[in-house]
C-alpha cells in the first residue's frame, strides 16, 4: 500500500481536491441542482460505458429510451435491455451507498444479475480460435476461462474459473485494508477497478461492472460521477494494460482527468450555465425529432389499414417464422398451420412443410375475413405438430398464436390454450424486424423446449 500511496501526490489528483473543495463550499445544493447535475452525468454514464461494449444506440436514442421509454428503430433489442440494466444497477448502487453497508460478493453479485437482465447465448473464440456458442449466465461467476486474443495475437489470461471466488475475496479484502489506510477515494477507484477487469469475474458485463464499483467507491466519498468516455476508448484500455505491469499512474491520471470533467458539469451547474456539451446540440435535435415523431403518430383507421398492417405485421412475420417452423417440422411425420376465420371459424389448413408464400397471402387478402369489434382486429393462427419420426409416443404440439391490432399498437399473444406466455405491445411505427426476431425465438425456444422435455419421458 505504501507504493501506491505515492499516487496520492500526482499533479491530478491535487488539482481534483483543490476543486472539490472550491465545489464543497457551494453545499448543501438545493434538490433541484444536485438532480439536474445528476442527471446529466448519469445520462452520459448510461451511454459511454454500454457504447465502450459496442452497444449501438447513439446518445440521442438512449436519452430517448430512458427518459421516454422509445426504442430505436432498426437497433437490437438487446441493445435496449443492457441500457434498461444498466440504470437499474446505478440505481441498486446508490441503495447501496444510502444503506452505508461494506461492499460484498453478494452485492457485486446481484449487480452483475441486474446489468444483464437475464441469461443469453453469445458467439465467442476458443483461445485456440474454435468459435462457439457460450451460454451468459447472470449472477455467477463463470465456469469456463475467459481469456482474450489481442491486437498483437497474443492471448491475454485473466484469473481462471477455480480461483475467481479466492481473488474475489481478496479484492474485498485489498479495499477493506484500502479504506482503513484512508488511500485517497480516485486512487483507490481506479486500481480496484484495475484489480476487478483483471480477474474478470463474469463471462460478461466485467467492464461496465467495474465501472459502477469504481462509481460506488466515489460516491460514497462524495466525489462525482466518473464518465469514461467511448472516445477515450483506446487511452483508457492503454492505461489498463500498463497497469497489468504494475504500473497506475496513467490510470490514476485517466480518472482524475474525468472527475475534473465532472467537477466542471458540476460548477456551470452552481453558476447557471449550460451543462449542455457544444456537441449536445445534435444530440438534442435528434432526441426532439424522435419526440415530435411519436407525438404525431398516425391514428390508424383499420377500414383503410388493415391491410396494411397484415401485410407488415403478419405476412411478413410468417414469411420469417415458417421456415424456421420448418426445420422444426422436420423431426415430425406431419405439420400444419391452421389460420382460424373469427367470423364464421371456418379453417384453412396448409401443411407447413408444404409452406408457400403466395398461398398464405392468398389465404389472407382473398379468403380471410378480418374481426372488426371496438376498433381491433384480431387473428388467430394455429401450427400444429403429430409425432415425433423414431419415436414410439405419439406426441402432438400445438401453439396458439394470437395477433390483436390496436389503436397505435398490437399484441402478440401465444401458447397452449388458455395459458398466456408472451404478450409484447409496439408502436406501429417501430421496425417490425425486430419484433420478429424476438417473437420467433421465443416460440422456437419453447417448441425445443417441449420437444426435448416430451422425448425425455
């Protein structure tokens, strides 16, 4: 400790305490300041530490999501989910800090749960170059090294699988002992944070963990929020790599330069300027644009739509479903899909197997009668499928799909009847790629499911 204690007489970090205190002496802040200030700096966090992970939304859409609840047309949902996780876990840590309890593996933990909202599959290398697919699972810590190749080729080894929970304790144990000795609040942030990457606890999610433990420890220090930002991207995994050497000062440096950035949000704050960056100014225009688009969404007349809304939301879908229900269909003797008339119930059964685009477009535009009842219009469409090849028990599986058009949105509604396992509500306006790609995984999800729980019996 006595080395790193050296750290604490860097030009950065005096010039950081001289502006702390010239910000302290504007305390207490009225609510209104200190939520503004706040704010600002947690948008900017939102966004800089998901779009370092290579999330796609810019900060105009992640000011819109989170402020509005808008999603991003053409970006992927998951894209939406790891930012929604990621202010849910701010919001965790500053519980954290209120309750005034030492840090825990439990709480890094339910953090860790928290960020990623819920366990995904992603396409990742062997450090022999093999590809495959892992499974990310939330709020444990991984069973499988995670080492990297880097630009250079060579592989980087973080802490492997069997000595994660070991050095996890000892990280907790290193900031106890760091607390104790009074190391100043930015030097202590930044080599946890250090210490953290470099065992990279998790199969996923590690950076922006560590940077809202890095966060935790100075705001329970009354220092501001640390922004890396994603330009910095290069400097900042720079300063990591020398720090595997043992070497902090460049990452002491780093932060220190951010927390003056932040002080400097903070003092036009006190002394009423714009908190606004001369490049947020596009960024507004582009957050306003999205605002005057959801303001003047169409009212949708389903006696002049309706076949609009078919084509774009069922016949498409259907065209993207059913050769993925084909493969499926492949372990069966016999499938179909039923397309249910709600009028006069009257069935039209094409067998899947068979599927041609033009015949269930015929179906619909010619043959199908659409329920017009309190301004919905409403669907049903069965598939179906009998018995599994190379298997003795007859076995039938049925998924009931229910799509309800709405005033300005629509539901997708499926499963064995009468049980309900998706319900998904969307905007017209909204790119219904994606609603598809999350609609028919889960219903592939659950088929697989089904068959591989019926073939275990």
């Amino acid at each position: 400790m006595k080395n790193i204690k050296i750290l604490e007489g860097l030009a950065e970090i005096q010039s950081v305490d001289e502006q702390k205190k010239s910000i302290d002496e504007h305390r207490p802040f009225s609510k209104e300041l200190e939520n503004k200030i706040f704010q600002k700096l947690k948008l900017d966090w939102n966004y800089n530490s998901n779009a370092i992970e290579g999330n796609q939304l810019s900060y105009g859409e992640t000011v819109a999501f989170l402020n509005f609840g808008l999603t991003a047309k053409g970006k992927p949902f998951k894209d939406h989910l790891d930012i929604k996780g990621h202010n849910e876990a701010i919001g965790f840590m500053l519980q954290l800090i209120k309750e005034d309890r030492p840090l825990s593996e439990s709480d890094i933990k339910d953090l860790h749960k928290i960020i990623l909202v819920e366990p995904y599959y992603s396409t990742t290398f062997s450090p022999e170059g093999i590809e495959f697919q892992k499974e990310i699972k939330v709020g444990q810590y991984k069973t499988s090294p995670n080492h990297v190749k880097t630009v250079s080729g060579d592989i980087y080894y973080y802490t492997n699988p069997e000595e994660v929970a070991f050095e996890m304790n000892n990280l907790l144990e290193w900031y106890r002992n760091a607390e104790e000795e009074n190391l100043h609040p930015v030097v202590m942030s930044a080599i946890f944070h250090h210490k953290f990457t470099s065992i990279h606890p998790f199969d996923d999610g590690n950076g922006r963990l560590a940077r809202i433990l890095s966060n935790f420890i100075l705001l329970k220090h009354h220092y501001p929020v640390l922004v890396i930002k994603n330009k910095e991207k290069i400097q900042y995994y720079a300063a990591l790599n020398i720090a595997d050497n043992g070497i902090y000062e460049d990452l002491v440096k780093l932060f220190a330069e951010n927390i003056k950035y932040s002080f400097d949000i903070m003092q036009k704050a006190i002394n009423g300027e714009n908190i606004n960056e001369p490049d947020d100014l596009d960024k507004e225009i582009e957050l306003f644009t999205k605002q005057m688009q959801v303001q003047n969404i169409k009212i949708v007349d389903f006696e002049k739509n309706k076949d609009l809304l078919i084509n774009a939301y069922v016949k498409d879908f259907l065209d993207y479903l059913i050769p993925k229900l084909n493969k499926i269909g492949e372990l069966f003797q016999d499938s179909s899909i039923e397309i249910i008339d709600q009028l006069n119930d009257d069935i039209n059964l094409k067998p899947i197997y068979n599927y041609n685009f033009e015949i269930v477009e015929k179906d619909i535009n010619r043959n199908y009668r659409y329920q017009l009842d309190n301004k919905q219009i409403k669907l049903e469409i069965l598939f179906r499928f009998y018995n599994l090849i190379n298997y003795s028990k007859s076995l039938q599986l049925l998924i009931d799909l229910h799509i309800i058009f709405e005033t300005k949105s629509m539901q997708y509604i499926f499963g064995e009847i009468p049980i309900m396992t998706y319900n998904e509500e969307v905007l017209y306006t909204e790119d219904p790629q994606s609603i598809f790609e999350k609609l028919a995984k889960k219903i592939i999800s659950y088929l697989m499911q089904k068959i591989k729980d019926n073939s275990l019996k």
